[in-house]
C-alpha cells in the first residue's frame, strides 16, 4: 500500500486529469478501450488522489479522509438557491 501512496503523492494534476477524462469516456487519450480491471483501477487512483490531494465540498465527491460528501436536500437547495435552469417569456407561456 505504501507504493501506491507515493503514487498520489508524486502524481502531477495533470495525470489526475488524464485519468478522469479516461475513466468518463472509457478509453485513453489514443483511443483504446479501457479493459474493466483498468477502469476500476483508475477509479481507485482517482478517488485516492481526490481523497488526498483535493479539498471537496461538492455532493457525492470524495472529502478528505476518503469520506464521501452527501449533501442534504436543504443544504443543495441554498448552493442552488438564484440559480434558474430556464426562463420563459410571456410570448412562449
């Protein structure tokens, strides 16, 4: 284990990055398929670096510690509160 935490901790933001665009779209930057096992393994390096090195307070994202951050319905609505998703016009009513 100790190996894996000189990873996260020599590991530049760029990789980190690298990593999370491979894991979204399921294959790596030249366009090969991510095999299952790597996908579960980039999530892992994923979610420890987040847990480590990323100050998190976003719902569902990794906090420190390696606790997950899960909002309540009120504490979502106050980060939203102002925020429209769409405007109509009278003319479109």
């Amino acid at each position: 284990m100790n190996d894996i935490n000189k990873v996260i901790d020599e590991m530049p933001e760029e990789v980190y990055q690298r990593l999370v665009s491979a894991t979204e779209l399921g294959k790596w930057e030249d366009g090969t398929v991510l095999s299952e096992a790597q996908r579960e393994s980039t999530l892992q390096v994923i979610m420890l670096y987040q847990a480590r090195k990323l100050e998190q307070t976003d719902h569902f994202t990794i906090g420190p510690g390696g606790k997950i951050n899960e909002l309540s319905k009120s504490e979502l609505k106050k980060q939203f509160k102002g925020e429209s998703i769409a405007e109509f016009k009278e003319a479109d009513i």
